[in-house]
C-alpha cells in the first residue's frame, strides 16, 4: 500500500521528475471512466465533464493524498489505497485492459492511466479540498517534539495501530511506522501514553528519517502495486520475519496489532521502557 514516500514520488514524476514529461501545465483533452465508483465525488459523468479543459498548474501532496491543482481554483485529489497505480501511456488505452480504471488524455497525446486490482482508491473534484483532508493530522516534520510527547500522552492505544491513525498523524503506514520504532527502539505494542518525553522525541526523529531516506530511495517496491523504488533494500524489520536484526543478532519477531502485523527485534524493542 503507498505511504507518504511512494505518494511523495509519485508526486515528483507528475512534476517531471525522474525524466519524463510532466503535468504541470498540460490541458485534460479527454476523460474516460471505466469504473465509476473510482470517482468519490461529484458523481463519474460530472467529474469527466468538469476535469475536461482543465490545465494543471501545480501538484503538490498532503499525507497519502496526491493534490492538482487547477487553474480554475478546483483541486483534483487522488488516494491511491491498496493498490492503485498511475503510468504513461502514449495511445489510447486497449478497451481489454485489465485492472484501468480511469484514463486522461493530455494535450500533447499522451495518456495518464489509472489502475487498481482491488478498487479500493478514491478520486475527487473540488472547489473545497479541506472537505477531504480536514481530518488529517500533521506530518512528522510538522510537530514539535514536545507536541508529539503531548499528544502521546493523551493516548491509552498501543503505539503501532497509533502511529498508522492518519488523524493522529498523516502519511504514515506498516512499513514505516515499524521502521521508526525499530530505529527508536520502542516496542509497537507499547501503549502510547507510557513514552518518556526522551522516547517520543527518538521516534518523531526516526519517522522523519525514515521517510526521508524512502523518499531519497523513491519508496519500497512491493509487488505489482508499487513496482518502482529501492528502499526494500535497507529494511531492517518490515517482512524480515524470522531473520536476524542487524542491530543485535536476534531473530526479528512479527505479532498481530488490531488486525495488523509489526515487525520488530526482541531484543532493540524491549517490552519496557529503557530510556
Ligand atoms: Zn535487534
């Protein structure tokens, strides 16, 4: 599932990173919508209406959500989920293809395509883009330590299922929230309002580094989901189950956290405080 690093990158190829052509200031010629339910909001037919003509001015991101900004004040917003997934194309989609969902063409030819196996992403189409975001909480980079102690202490939830509740804090996910707590050395079953002030400061550092270096790295690569990125390479925890820290030696570890995994070492995550 994208997290903040791969919605970053994605973000800066529609820019024109990365060596291809971007968005930003391309005309939407044409609008096609296979899947109707794709589109949140206004409703399929009028979103295809009201995106046609529309000029990109800028793309910019805001926890998992990627934003376009029109010239026309309206903001497309786009939530990827589970699995789905945007490519160039440069012809029309085949009418066969699998998994499309929604397809754009540009006024230079070219197609942007969206595909997603398991429908769970989401578009938008509005004047009012806070009407979607409004919920979110702030990234790691936009808190202070102290704040974030503040916020845990309020917190009796158990820090992992905490750390991946976007309205306690935008961006973050599985992979990366068990990649800071390992970095910071806290347990992800610890409950959120037992860490020092010392231990809530690692661990807003290490979410901040941890992200940065995915997006350095342009995301983890998982499977047919998010086929791009590098920084699977430097995982330390995340789906190393059974194999060896490269901290300490010791066997990583995975337990089940309201319905979803943690992966983390034994010995560096000790149960209590060490701080
Ligand atoms: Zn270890």
């Amino acid at each position: 599932m994208p997290e903040l690093p791969e919605v970053e990158t994605y973000a800066r190829w529609l820019r024109g990173a990365y060596g291809t052509p971007g968005l930003i200031g391309r005309q939407v010629r044409r609008v096609r919508v296979r899947w109707p339910a794709a589109v949140a909001t206004p409703d399929a037919t009028l979103f295809a209406q009201r995106l046609r003509g529309r000029t990109v001015q800028a793309v910019a991101r805001r926890g998992k959500y990627l934003l376009w900004h029109l010239e026309n004040r309206e903001t497309v917003l786009i939530h990827l989920r589970m699995s789905g997934r945007l490519r160039w194309a440069d012809a029309p989609p085949n009418e066969a293809a699998r998994h499309l969902r929604l397809a754009l063409e540009l006024d230079d030819g070219r197609w942007l395509l969206y595909e997603d196996p398991r429908k769970f992403g989401r578009w938008w189409l509005t004047a009012r883009p806070t009407t979607v975001l409004g919920h979110l909480g702030p990234e790691p980079w936009e808190i202070s330590p102290d704040a974030f102690a503040a916020r845990l202490r309020a917190r009796r939830a158990r820090i992992k299922p905490l750390l991946l509740n976007q309205r306690f804090l935008a961006g973050v996910g599985n992979i990366y929230a068990d990649e800071a707590l390992h970095r910071a050395g806290i347990h992800p079953a610890r409950a959120a309002h037992t860490l020092t002030s010392t231990e809530a400061a690692r661990l807003l550092y290490a979410l901040q580094e941890v992200l940065r270096e995915a997006i350095l790295a342009q995301g983890t690569r998982f499977d047919a989901a998010y086929p791009w990125g590098t920084y699977q390479q430097y995982l330390r925890v995340y789906s190393r189950e059974g194999q060896v820290c490269y901290t300490c030696g010791a066997r990583i570890r995975r337990l089940r956290l309201a319905g979803r995994s943690a992966h983390y070492c034994p010995q560096c995550q000790p149960r209590v405080s060490n701080a």
